[in-house]
C-alpha cells in the first residue's frame, strides 16, 4: 500500500488472475511479488542478450534472418 500525494488515502492494489477454466481471483501480495521477479529476471536475460548480439553486426544480421 502507498499514500497517494493527491487524495492522502493509501491506495489498495489488487492483482486478478483467470484461468481457461478457473475463476477470476485476487492474488496475494507474494505470489505478485514472485511473477513480477520473474517478469523482471526475463527482461534482464534478453537485454544481457541483446548487448552481446549489438557488439556484432554480423552476428545480428545472421539472427535477424
């Protein structure tokens, strides 16, 4: 929870996730926590990829093919 600056009230998040075939439901704050690293830790994978993959152009074009 924050204050929000604006109404000086916290503000409550709720994060809903559906299945195919479960019911919406509100997630806990540590299972939000545990994407979210996940989320994070993918996105540093890819832009460590990336940067090796820009210091060779070659090696870019034949990818991007």
């Amino acid at each position: 929870m924050k204050v929000s600056r604006d109404i000086g009230e916290p503000i409550q998040l709720g994060v809903v996730k559906k299945e195919e075939q479960e019911e919406a439901k509100i997630l806990d704050m540590q299972t939000v926590e545990r994407y979210v690293k996940k989320i994070n830790g993918r996105e540093k994978i890819l832009h460590n990829i990336w940067n090796i993959i820009s210091r060779e152009p070659a090696f870019q074009e034949e990818i991007e093919k």
